[in-house]
C-alpha cells in the first residue's frame, strides 16, 4: 500500500477537542520522531470559521465576524481521516508550519497567526 498521507492532504480529525475540525496535513512523520515514537502528522487547520455578515450589520460587527481561528498540532495518525481532496501544490503546505516551530511557545504562536493569514 502507498503512502498517502502526505503533505497537502486534507484530513478530519476525529479525537479531542478539535474532533470534526478539517485541517490540512503540513508535514507527516510516518516512523515517529524521538519525542513521539508513533505515526503522526503535523497540521494546521481551523478552529472557529467565519460567521455570517449581512448588509444591515455595522462595520465593527462584520470586522468581529470575518475573525477566525487557526490551529496548529502534531495528531496521532490514528486520530485522523484522511479526505479524497488535496490542496493545490502552490500553496506549498510544507512551508506552512515547521517543526521547528512548534518547539517553543513563541513559534506555535507564530505558526498559528502565519496559518490565520492564509
């Protein structure tokens, strides 16, 4: 069987407090790494989406509503479903997060407000 949980695919999560969240995967780790010694994936996704905005709403209400919230976590490959769909290759999802990133506080933040942007 191939690997195909790669870079750019789309996945839904299916444990924890980000359950039923889609997320994309950024980078996969499918032997483990010396912190974590089983398969998993690092993602980015999204945790609250945008509301809806109607013409009657004030200017400050639609800035609050067109807010959302990004994520970004190392799962469990068990803990996901991969998705038939794939974001475009020049998005280039590889460059989205590092793991590097991800090993202070200051770099998750940092990840997680780069990912907003998107």
């Amino acid at each position: 069987m191939g690997k195909f949980l790669k870079a750019g695919r789309v996945v839904v999560l299916l444990q924890g407090r980000h359950a039923g969240k889609k997320a994309v995967i950024t980078k996969a780790f499918d032997d483990g790494s010396k912190a974590r010694k089983f398969g998993h994936a690092l993602v980015a996704g999204i945790e609250r989406p945008f509301k809806k905005v109607t013409k009657k709403m004030s200017q400050k209400k639609i800035k609050n509503k067109l807010r959302c919230k990004a994520f970004v976590k190392f799962v469990n490959y068990n803990h996901m479903m991969p998705t038939r769909y794939t974001i475009p290759s020049e998005m280039s999802p590889a460059t989205m997060v590092t793991d590097q990133q991800m090993t202070t506080s200051d770099g998750r933040k940092e990840a997680r407000h780069f990912v907003q942007k998107l």
